[in-house]
C-alpha cells in the first residue's frame, strides 16, 4: 500500500508542473499578444495555458488530501502547513475561476491581461505552496527571503468565513440573476 | 520570438543547478543510512568524511533492560569545519532496513526528545562530540551497530560538498538477565519530551524491585534525589518543571535481591508550547479562500461575449 507522503510527492509534482507550464503559457500569452494579436503562438498558449491549468485542478484535491493525512499532526499545528493549505486552495479557486470564465465568457480582448494575471497568481499560489513544502520537509526552499509566510498565518474567526463564502456566493448569485434579465 | 522563448526557457533551467544537500537539516527522524537519498541527494556527490567515529555500549547488556549507546564523533577542526552534523545509529549498512529497531532494538530516548536514529546538531563547540542513546535489546544474542555522519565542510578542497562517513561494525552481545534480579518492566517507556512548565510524573513499573530512588539532573550537572511512592501498579515520583526549553535526565536506582541496580540517564526535553490553531476554522478559511478567489475571478470579469450580443440586438432594433 502506498503511504500519504510518498503519494503527496507524486500528487504535488503533477500540480506544480501543471501549474508551472500554465504560468508560463499565461504570462507568454500576454507578451506575445502585445505584439502581434494575430501570431498563432497566441492560440497555442492560450489552449496550453487553460488544458495545464484543468489538468492541475484535477490533481489539486489529491494533493491536497494526500497533505493532510500525510502530516502526522494535521495542518492546524504549523503555521507552515495553515499556509500551505490557505494557499492552495485560493490558487485553486483562482485556476477554477480563470477555466470557468473561459469556457463560459470566451476569451475577450478587453479582459485577456487580466484574466492571465488571475491564471498567473494562481500558479504562484501553487509554486509558493510548493516551495513551503520544501521548507517544511528539507528546511531549505527557494524563497527563504519570504519569511513571514512560515512564521505567520492570519487566521480568521469562523463566523467571518461563513460571511466571505455567503457574500461571494451571494454576489455570484446576484450577477447571475442581472446578467439573465439584461440577456 | 521563438529564439527568444528557447533562450528564456534555458536560462530559466540553469539557474537553480547549485547543489548542496539541506544546509537547514532535515530534523531528527528515523532515517535509513544516506535517508534513501532525501537529505544529501545522490550517494555519488558526496566526499568522503574523516571524521572518526566511535560507539561505546554499556559493560553488560541485559535483554529487555534499556542500555546507554554512547557515540563519540571527533576530528572537528583538524578534519573539517564544520558548522551543523546528522548522526546515525544503523544495525547494517544496507541503506535499506538497516534501522535499529528493524534488528530487535527498541529506541527508548535519541537524547534530544525523541526516539530517533538519526539527530542533528546545529552547531559544534568542541573537537569531540559525544551523545547517547538509549537502546533497549528485544532478544538474546550477537549485535552489530554502526555509526554514521552527515555534514558540510566550510573548508577544504571539497568545500561545501556534502560529506558522508560511516563507522566499522560495532559487536554488542545482549545477554539474558538473571531471573530475580530487579529490573524495569520490558513493556517500559520512559517519557522523551514535555512543555515547559509541565511537571512528569513518573509512573515506573519493575520487576523484583524492593524500592526504587529517582535521580534527576539539571543541565548543569547538578543532581537530585527523589523518594518513590509504590502503588499497584508502579513507583510514582514528579520531575519538577523546567522554566525554559532545556533537557534534563533521569535515572532510576533499584534495590532488590540482586546487587543495586542503576538504569541509564533518560534525556526529558522540555518545549515551547507548539503553535495550534482551531482545526475547523482553518478548513472554513479554506474552503472561504476558494469560494472567495473563484468568485473575485467571475466578479471581475465583464461578460464580453453577453454583451456583445446585447449591443448587438439593441442595435438591430435601433
């Protein structure tokens, strides 16, 4: 039987290389569209950008759970870990938002900077959750200059959770509700 | 552009080529020898250490009955400069299975809070670096130990290489113990680690033991007596807490039939309080992180496509 950690491995290599080449496809995107719109390099990015990003997001939860059983105390012991976790899983929400937007509001010219900027967070919430984990378990990373996110995490209180998440799922609603009577 | 995009890409992948184990250690754990690679990396990068390495065990090693491992690592300063070292204690050097406890040893104290094979020191003071273990043999007969090293080297010409040494084999016979001799119970597991400002009680169970003296000593060396209570069930006494992270030990004095009987010092490290946060309001947070960022995403966003079709038909209309 395979162990939680050895799985985790497996799991975060397939989110951060996915994530990775995502990244790098968002922010070539942007680049080469500023000089020619018209270059085929920008369709290719764009489609490598977005099947990197939905391959990720499948491998997201596995990680993620992987992590969580993976670390003998749980997340909540560490504030290393509570980032870690807090981190995922808005790069997450970033990588299903920016897939979502594309595949039900198209890919506009007026936002297309924007939303690489959105697809492009999202890869550095992946690669600095990565990079956490490389602190946690080798006590060595590549961003040992950031050291308030391993020592500090701001938490919030449950009610005020609850409150983001009705809010958010409150204004989706209502935009929803706009856009099908304007529609 | 693609001359570009290749140059971009190639440079990208020669930067982080600079190779050099974990300069932060990997903390105490139960390691195979070379950590099946994951704390110096591939076996063939590193140097050889001359470090020289040394293992001690107790005069007689009673089956059942904890026993000091003391292991001397020396040479620091003549042989290496070294700033932070891993020490191992192996049965084999397979570096596969070759943990202690996978050849009928149990690890009762690492010394440092633990009950690990492999430990790390952060630093060195002097030429010669000396720790103890305390082991305790499941089962008669002829045992082998090895010790083994991991460090760096600020000087030298392998300077900032990973460096790897490991000792000759060490025989330890584990004997029987004589059938009324008093001694601590097999099943025994002494406490390792606490928080400061916790006091132990300890709750020590023997066998053929007629009264028991706890000895405790502070870092410094200074030593105490402390009078047991008998219960049913074990010899109670209470270490008094520590005021700030240190370790102190412990050792047990028994009387019996036999010849007074002294265990080994068992290391009890004292801890900050770790960091704890409320486990569910972390998953709400999480689940509020994701909500929060994908509706951000969707928010921000205007509807191009919706309207354009919009602009479209009132157009039309017009």
């Amino acid at each position: 039987m395979i162990e939680s950690a050895t799985f985790h491995v497996i799991t975060t290599e397939l989110v951060v290389g996915s994530f990775a080449l995502a990244g790098l496809c968002f922010v070539l995107h942007s680049l080469i569209s500023i000089q020619n719109k018209e270059s085929q390099l920008v369709t290719k990015m764009d489609s490598t950008a977005h099947i990197a990003l939905l391959f990720g997001l499948f491998a997201l939860p596995f990680a993620i759970s992987s992590g969580i059983s993976s670390s003998p105390s749980g997340a909540h012991t560490s504030p290393l870990l509570a980032n870690k976790m807090l981190l995922s899983t808005a790069g997450g929400g970033l990588a299903l938002g920016v897939l979502f937007t594309r595949w039900r509001m198209g890919s506009g010219d007026s936002s297309r900077h924007l939303h690489n900027a959105f697809g492009s967070i999202s890869t550095g919430c992946m690669l600095l959750t990565a990079s956490l984990g490389g602190t946690y378990t080798r006590a060595d990373s590549l961003t040992e200059f950031l050291p308030f996110v391993k020592e500090t995490t701001f938490l919030l209180p449950e009610w005020m959770s609850i409150f983001v998440i009705l809010l958010i799922l409150g204004a989706l609603i209502v935009r929803q509700t706009s856009a099908v009577k304007h529609g | 552009m693609k001359q570009k995009l290749v140059l971009i890409l190639a440079l990208s992948l020669i930067v982080p080529l600079h190779v050099s184990g974990n300069p932060g250690g990997v903390g105490n754990s139960l390691e195979n020898m070379q950590c099946g690679g994951a704390c110096h990396g591939d076996a063939n990068q590193n140097a050889t250490s001359n470090l020289q390495l040394s293992l001690e065990p107790s005069r007689t090693v009673w089956v059942g009955q904890p026993t000091e491992i003391i292991v001397q690592v020396s040479g620091f300063d003549s042989s290496h400069d070294v700033d932070q070292i891993g020490i191992f204690l192996l049965s084999s050097t397979n570096a596969n299975n070759d943990l202690p406890t996978s050849d009928g040893w149990t690890i009762l104290s690492d010394g440092m809070g633990g009950s690990n094979n492999y430990i790390e020191y952060a630093s060195i003071d002097s030429n010669v670096l000396t720790h103890s273990w305390i082991l305790r043999a499941e089962e008669v007969g002829e045992k082998q130990l090895y010790v083994s090293v991991h460090h760096g080297d600020n000087s030298g010409n392998d300077a900032g290489s990973p460096f790897f040494g490991v000792s000759q084999a060490f025989e330890i016979t584990v004997e029987a113990i004589p059938e009324n001799l008093q001694r601590i119970d097999p099943e025994y597991q002494p406490p390792t680690s606490r928080e400061v400002g916790e006091s132990t009680t300890l709750c020590l169970e023997t066998i053929a033991a007629s009264d028991v003296i706890i000895e405790w000593r502070e870092p410094s060396g200074e030593s105490y007596q402390l009078e047991t209570i008998q219960n049913n069930v074990c010899w109670n006494a209470v270490l008094p807490s520590a005021l700030t992270a240190s370790t102190i030990e412990w050792r047990a004095i028994l009387e019996g039939e036999g010849p007074q009987q002294t265990t080994p010092w068992f290391s009890l490290a004292s801890t900050e309080p770790t960091w704890e946060a409320d486990e569910t309001a972390l998953m709400l947070q999480s689940i509020a992180h994701f909500v929060l960022f994908f509706g951000l995403v969707l928010l921000v966003r205007k509807p191009d496509r919706r309207d354009d079709e919009f602009k479209a038909y009132t157009e039309e209309n017009l």
